[in-house]
C-alpha cells in the first residue's frame, strides 16, 4: 500500500480549555457568603468585647490617678483635665465622664440605681458608650450601654448588668 492511499486520521477534537463554568462560579460565590455571614458576627462581637475591655482598664487607670490625686492634694479634682494626662477618649472616641459630689445640682446628674439612689458616694466616672447618649437613671434605655464605675469602684461595668 502506498501512503497516498492511505487514509487519513480524523482530527482530534480541540482540547477544552479549563475554566469555571457559570455554576460553579455561583456555587463559589455562595460559600463564601455562607462563610462570611458566619465568620463576620464572630468578628465584631470580638472587637465589642475588647473595647469594653479597654474601657474597663482605662476607668481602673483613672480611679487610681484619682486616688493618688486626693493622696498628694487632700481632695478630688474638680475635673480628669487636672490629672494632667490631657483628654481621656474612649474606644468610641467621646470623653469619659467624671461628676465630682460637690456644689448645687450634683445629685440631678448623678447615676442613679432603679431606686433613684446615687450609685457612688463621692464621684461618678462613666464613659457613655456606642450610643453616645446616657441618662442618669441606668434603668432608661438610653443608659443601658453605658460603661459605669458603680459602688465606689467594687463594680466595673455595663449600666445593664448593675
């Protein structure tokens, strides 16, 4: 037999380039929804929990510059700027707040317990939390959130959990 008379091989198919079809680009991009909608709470709860942790050293550090304040000058100051450490910004980026007990309509402002009793005795140091809103009641809604220094230093805490 001759070589032209031979007959030729069929051409082979081209070969199928890889690459994701229209599904399984859906079926990926759904599971990194189905991860990100379980991983992202997770996250955010944690950066919460390390603010309030933050609040809660930051309001122990005060406490103590407080009490080391009244040990040299036999008396509270009347404001944190007196401490001399400059502003004091919680993890919200509002100034925590400091009532001394002293001069006219100190008891209007001080927080308050359910039974509208004063929760410190000399001085309330707070900061008021997320929201940015407080009222001195910590029972009210906008109080809740609120991180308190309560029963003169003995608790440290959210205005819900007093």
């Amino acid at each position: 037999m001759s070589r032209a008379s031979s007959p030729r091989p069929a051409p082979s198919p081209p070969a199928r380039q890889r690459g994701l079809t229209l599904i399984e680009l859906l079926i990926i991009v759904a599971l990194i929804g189905v991860v990100s909608a379980i991983t992202v709470p997770f996250f955010v709860s944690a950066i919460e929990r390390m603010r309030l942790r933050r609040v809660a050293v930051d309001l122990l550090a005060i406490d103590v510059e407080l009490a080391d304040y009244r040990r040299i000058y036999e008396e509270l100051p009347d404001s944190l700027a007196q401490l001399g450490t400059g502003p004091r910004l919680d993890p919200w980026g509002r100034p925590y707040r400091y009532l001394i007990f002293r001069g006219p309509g100190w008891r209007a402002e001080a927080r308050k317990d359910r039974f509208l009793v004063p929760i410190n005795s000399e001085y309330d140091l707070y900061s008021v939390g997320p929201d940015g809103e407080t009222r001195p009641p910590l029972q009210h809604r906008l109080s809740q959130d609120d991180f308190i220094r309560a029963n003169d230093g003995a608790f440290y805490g959210l205005g819900r959990d007093f």
